[in-house]
C-alpha cells in the first residue's frame, strides 16, 4: 500500500485551525498588536507594573477582533488603548458579581481606554474587542465591575 504525505482525517491535523496566543507578561513595556493578530486570544499576566496594549486603527480594520482573558493576578494596571482622538469604544462590561448587576458603558465618543485594574483575579475578567470600521465594540463580563474602567487620553498616537 503507498503512503501519502496528505494528512487525513484521523490524523489530529486535518483542517484543524490554530488560535494565536498572545501573552502580555513580564514587560511594562507597551505592547502593539496588529490586525494581523486579529482573533487572537490575549492572556493578561503579572508584568511588574502597569503596562498598555495598543490597538490598530479601527479605520479600513473591520472584523479584526481580540479575545482577553485574565491567566494570572495582575500586579500592575494594564490599559487598552485604541487610536488617540480617534477611535473609541462603545459597548459595556458587566458585572457578575451580585444579584444586582451594574456594569462599565463605554460611549463610543469619548473613552478611547480601558483599564484593567491591578489586582485583578485570574479568570475575572473576559472581553472581546472588535472593529467596526470607525470605533471598537467591546463587550465583556467582569467579576467585579470594579476592576475595568472606562477613561480618556490614549497614548496610541
């Protein structure tokens, strides 16, 4: 019997699809990530102090999406910034935490961050960002809605 190097279906491989992961750890350094990355999960991690993820352009980037999810207690804030002036976050992140929910809105004209506080718990915190062509919709849940803030002046030149 002749042997193929084509992979089947029992193989494990066969159309399989591999997730990108991106850990943010161990760095203050700021971070970017490209739409390339888009559909990645980004694991939050300790860095030693606050750090900032930037976001590409939500402009000509629609559908490009990020997953973040919190892997081990953050010692240090870590910001979410989308392109200063002008890209914004619209959505919200609700609160799990008790029987009378509130949650963090994002207005879409204003909060160009979003802030994960330190402190923050290993699995606490879920959000998925994406663009819509103009701004970045996020929606997510938090533990505690204290640890994600809404705010204003990205660095994201």
């Amino acid at each position: 019997m002749a042997r193929s190097k084509v992979l089947n279906e029992s193989s494990g491989h066969h159309n399989a699809d591999y997730r990108q992961i991106i850990k943010i750890e161990d760095s203050t350094n700021d971070r970017a990530l490209l739409a390339q990355n888009s559909g990645a999960l980004v694991i939050l991690r300790a860095t030693g102090g606050a750090a900032d993820i930037q976001l590409p352009a939500a402009s000509g980037n629609e559908g490009v999406w990020y997953e973040f999810v919190i892997n081990e207690a953050l010692d240090g804030k870590i910001t979410i910034e989308a392109k200063d002036g002008t890209d914004f976050f619209v959505g919200e992140v609700s609160d799990v935490e008790t029987a009378t929910p509130s949650n963090v809105a994002f207005n879409g004209s204003s909060h160009d961050e979003l802030e994960v506080a330190s402190g923050a718990a290993v699995g606490h915190v879920h959000l998925v960002i994406t663009s819509d062509g103009d701004n970045w919709i996020v929606w997510g849940q938090a533990h505690d809605v204290s640890d994600v803030a809404a705010a204003a002046s990205s660095g994201n030149a």
